[in-house]
C-alpha cells in the first residue's frame, strides 16, 4: 500500500504540475495580447482629419453673434465659422 501511495503522489504532482504550468502559461499570454488602452477619441481615418487649428480670439460681443448665427442656421460655431470664411474666399 505504501508505494501505491507514493506512486499516486507521485501522479498528483505531476498533474498539479502541468497544469500549473498551463496556468502560468495562459497568463502569460493574456498579459502579451492585452494593449493598454489609450485615453481620449480614437484618431480618426486618413484623410478625415481636418488640417490645422487655428487660434482665434473673438470678444464676448462677437462670440454672442457668432453662437446666434450659427444656431439659427442649425450648424455648429466651428461650422458656421468655416462655412462664412469659405464664402468670403470664393
């Protein structure tokens, strides 16, 4: 009975093994694949991007007719303000 028992030890160990072995294995592998996410709005696709901020300062006057305008004309301020100035180029 005493080297059955061993034997069986013998066994349990070797399983215990292997699957702690796979265990470690299986966290490994979560650990390469997961990528830590990036904060903030993904970019957007080439080509979609507009091309450059420009600064532009407006007093409280201006910016009160400027959010007027663009409201009655159902477009955002930043809308509105491209739209006008592609206009006034043409």
């Amino acid at each position: 009975m005493h080297g059955r028992t061993i034997q069986m030890t013998r066994q349990i160990r070797a399983v215990m093994s292997l699957a702690y072995m796979c265990t470690r294995l299986d966290q490994q592998e979560m650990t390469q694949q997961k990528k830590p996410r990036k904060v903030g709005r993904p970019k957007l696709p080439k080509g979609e991007a507009k091309g450059r901020i420009v600064p532009v300062r407006f007093t409280p006057d201006e910016t009160r007719v400027i959010e007027a305008a663009a409201r009655a004309s159902k477009q955002t301020v930043s809308e509105w303000i491209r739209s006008m100035l592609n206009a006034a180029i043409q």
